[in-house]
C-alpha cells in the first residue's frame, strides 16, 4: 500500500486578471507539513508539489493524469488544489499559472476533466479538496455519487463552494482550508490519534456546515461509499504522561516537537491546539501539574508578552482568558492567547557589517552565524581590536530585529543539562530561531539522538522575504551538538 499526494497552490498568475494568492502558498506549505509530520505515510519521494511559475497547464495536467492512471488498487491518493476558479459557458475551470479568460479552454484545466480522472481511477482511496472559487462545479452537473462508485473502494471530493460562490481566506490561509489543517493537525483524531477518511471528512463537512449557515460560502462534500477498514491518512503522536515517557532507542531521529509548546518560562505539553481566528488561540491542557497551573495563573494575572511556539511556528502573546474547570475525568485549562506582533515581524531590515580591510558581511550571513551558534554554539568573534568588530558581535548576539534578547548560545546543550525532554528542546529551539529575527519560517529542525542525547542537528530555514521578485535566503545547518 502506497500513499501519494499531488499539492497544488497557483499563487501568481501571469495575467493581471487574476490576482496573486499568496495564502495558497502558505496552504500547501502547511498541508505539506502535516502530511509529512512524524508518524508519516507518506514518503517525501511520493509527495508531489506545484506553484508559482512550475504551477502551468502542462504540467499539472500530465502529473494528474499520471498520478491517477498509474494508481493501483493498493494506493491511497491524496490531492490538494488551492487558487483562481473561473466559470465558462456553465463549465467551471481550475486556473494555472498562465491561465486566461480569452484563452480558457486552451490556457485552463475543465475541472470535468479531473472528475473524470477520479472516476476512472483504480485507486483503492482517493481523497481530493479544492479550494477554489467555483470549485463545486467540479459535482455540479453529473451524480457523482453513482459515478465515483464504478472503482475503487472510496473516493472522496470536496469543494469550498457552490458553483456560483467564492472561496474566502482568513487566518493565513482559505477558510475552508482552515478546517482541513485543522483536522490534520489533530482536531479530526480519533481517541487513538489516527486521521483516517472517515474522521477527516466528518470534521471537515460539519465544521464547514457549522460556519457558513448564512450561506455566504457552502462548501460542496461528495463521496462514493467508503466500505472496509478505516484507511488511516495522519497518525498523531497522542500526549502521554511524562512518567510515562520511553526511553529513546540507541539512535533515532527527532523532527517534530509532538505535543510540547514553550510559552514564556514554561514549557509542558498540550492536548488540544487551534487558531480560531487569525492572531488568535485556544491551547487546551488535561489534568496539568500544579507547577504548570500555577505559571499559566500568573501569566494571566499580569498580562506579561511573552514568547510561544508551538510545532514550527512562534510569536509573541499573551493572556486574555484562562479557563480552569473540573470534572469527573479530572481538571481541564483552556488558555486564551492572542499574538502581539513583535520586532521579529517589523518590516525593517537587519543590519549588515562593513568593518574596513575588505571585511564584510550582510544581513543575511550575520543571521547564519547567529543560527550556528543558538544551535551548535559558534564561538563569539575572537577579535575585539576594533569599534567594528564589537558592533559585529552585537548585530549577532543582540539584533535590533529581535522580540527576545540576548541570543542564547549553544541553546541545545544548556537545555540537555537541565534535564529538558527532547521534544520540548526542539520547540524551546524553534521559537528562539524565529524570535530572534534569525528566520522567519522553519522547513526542517531535525535532532540525532543516540542513548537520549542529541548528538547532531540539521536545520533548514528561510529568512524574511522583503522584495516580492527576489527569493528568501535559506539557511542550511548540519552538525554535531557539543556535549
């Protein structure tokens, strides 16, 4: 059994027509994630991305109908298309990157034509969600549900919307795409921790169901019946109590921070966690200890900023509302946070140095030495001799950039000696590199751990984009961790 995917986000479009939809982007990105997160299915080898300019007509259209004729009975598919619907002569369309409205049929791809490709699919399950405007033009005109049924054993098909609707973003990303990151990031779990076809596609259908009662966006949900054992998509590593915690076989690897989060001086895990609106977040705790309870308390009592990260993410936040009940089945908080935007988002530039003899370094490699030494310890520049070189060790160590100061060297090998669990390393780790101005989003933060110590670390991570025709810089770090 193989699990493959095919993401799609047409965040530019070549003709003004169609405006740029850089939320897409931030959609794939997320789902990607996910997908891939640890537990996975998914082999990356199998996970197929498309955007900006790769997103053409061409292409797409030949990766989809290769990836869904080669499918066998044993494969498990699973699409994402995120960008511009257009709606032709009653015919809706999914919009490329070179997509134009006096060229449709030749410049886009007939959403029909997709079905049918879904149709004629031996896939044992496929999975499809388009969140585009128009999209439910894709069920629209046949029925489906006795059309999906002629192979495989369940295929599955939601649309943002109604044919004659649009796709609304909000929180960083499309609003029906909210929901299905949602669901994969552990709200569509079972008590088990396991995602799978019928978990999803119920959460996904009754949360939608719930927001867009006014009607304003009715999301479009079809399926053929799904017979059998349930097909796991997402297995979410459950919150386990810490006494609980197995020991770390003699090597393995560490790429995600499972259900730890850092929030000011403490760090403990979480059961629940969800962006309810864009800048604001519910994080749920069941049956916390009374050092963890009294932190949050003190939290909301004085109303301090402070820095939060969870998974690849930080920001700053802070208190608004600290729930506190209890039950049968024990004690619950439910905290309130809402970001506060800090120094680390502004859109000021970093500094670059010019310290004389040819000597000289710009903003972007100044971050990089900053991301070595927060991960791996670099030594402080050895030469003090001059003005300059005092000023390139305060860009590092104190960026004017920054939402927390000072950097803290060697961030891993101080946290390993005061005993922190590995996973809640990874994410106090996380929100130094984001906080500090050192990058702005995190691709890959991955520890080597032999007989439960980190002993190597790699890290991939992109730097804040500030001209639109010009690339983030990446930051590659592989290493051993001092010990």
């Amino acid at each position: 059994m193989a699990y493959k995917a095919i993401l799609v986000a047409v965040n530019n479009n070549l003709f003004p027509e169609f405006t740029d939809l850089p939320n897409t982007l931030n959609d794939v990105r997320e789902v990607k994630r996910l997908l891939m997160e640890t537990p996975s299915y998914f082999h990356i080898t199998d996970v197929q991305e498309f955007t900006g300019t790769i997103s053409r007509k061409t292409i797409i259209a030949a990766a989809l109908k290769e990836f869904f004729e080669s499918a066998t009975n044993e494969d498990i598919l699973f699409l994402f298309w995120a960008g511009h619907g257009y709606l032709y002569q009653g015919e809706g369309y999914l919009v490329p990157f070179e997509g134009e409205t006096q060229k449709t049929v030749d410049s886009m791809i007939k959403m029909a034509d997709v079905k049918s490709l879904i149709d004629k699919s031996k896939a044992k399950v496929i999975v499809s969600f388009f969140d585009t405007c128009h999209s439910g033009s894709i069920v629209r005109s046949q029925d489906i549900l006795r059309g999906l049924q002629i192979t495989g054993s369940g295929k599955v098909i939601v649309a943002a919307c109604q044919p004659h609707q649009y796709a609304y973003d909000r929180n960083g990303h499309g609003a029906f795409t909210d929901y299905l990151i949602q669901g994969l990031s552990g709200m569509a779990a079972n008590r088990q921790g396991v995602i799978d076809v019928y978990t999803l596609y119920s959460f996904i259908s009754s949360k939608l169901s719930d927001e867009f009662q006014s009607g304003v966006q009715v999301p479009v949900l079809s399926s053929s019946t799904i017979t059998g054992q349930p097909i796991e998509i997402k297995r979410i590593v459950p919150r386990v109590d810490e006494k609980q915690n197995k020991e770390f076989s003699a090597e393995t690897d560490i790429d995600n921070s499972g259900t730890s989060y850092w929030l000011g001086n403490l760090s403990s895990e979480f059961d629940s966690f969800s962006e309810v609106r864009l800048g604001e977040y519910n994080l749920t705790l069941n049956n916390p200890n009374s050092e963890v309870e009294n932190e949050l308390r003190k939290l909301n009592e004085q109303k301090n900023v402070v820095g939060f990260a969870i998974r690849n993410q930080a920001c700053l936040v802070r208190i608004v509302n600290l729930n506190i009940t209890s039950g049968k089945s024990g004690e619950v908080i439910e905290v309130e946070l809402h970001k506060v935007v800090g120094n680390h988002e502004s859109a000021m530039m970093d500094m670059a140095y010019g310290g004389g003899q040819g000597r000289s370094l710009s903003a972007d490699e100044i971050a990089t030495i900053r991301a070595n030494r927060i991960l791996l310890g670099e030594p402080k520049e050895e030469r003090y001799s001059s003005v300059g070189d005092m000023l390139l060790e305060s860009l590092i160590s104190n960026p004017v950039n920054a939402s927390i100061k000072p950097v803290i060297a060697n961030l891993i090998e101080n946290l390993q000696k005061q005993q922190y669990k590995l996973t809640r390393i990874r994410v106090i780790t996380v929100g130094h590199l984001i906080l500090t101005g050192t990058v702005e989003r995190i691709e890959k933060l991955s520890f080597k751990v032999t007989d439960g110590t980190i002993s190597e670390v790699s890290f991939i991570g992109y730097r804040k984009k500030y001209y639109s025709n010009v690339d983030p810089f990446r930051i590659e770090i592989t290493g051993k961790v001092p010990n």
